[in-house]
C-alpha cells in the first residue's frame, strides 16, 4: 500500500523500478548491520520482489 501511495500507476507494473530502487537503499543502508540482519533485509527484497511479481500477473 505504501507503494501506491508513492505512485498511483503502479499496478500498471511501472512501479517495478520502484521496488528495486527501495531494495537497493535497503541493502545500501545495511552495510553496518551484522550479517545476519543483511541476510534478512536480502530475503525480504527477495521476498518482495516475488510478490510484486505475483501482484503484477493476477492484475493484468
């Protein structure tokens, strides 16, 4: 939800470089973190990535 807030287009599926761009400042702003905390932000861009993936076909 927050995404569509960012940008109401965003099931038209321009919003994927949204997702990537907040994955990136994700992992970017981890770099202090212990490794298991940049593992868990890794699977959860992972994660969500998927999911926007799933999103995207079923609102096709």
């Amino acid at each position: 939800m927050e995404f569509e807030i960012i940008d109401e287009n965003i099931e038209t599926g321009k919003g994927e470089s949204l997702v990537n761009d907040y994955c990136k400042t994700l992992i970017k702003n981890s770099e202090k973190y212990t490794e298991t905390q940049k593992e868990t932000i890794e699977k959860f861009c992972k994660l969500l990535k998927n999911e926007w993936g799933d999103f995207l076909k079923h609102n096709d």
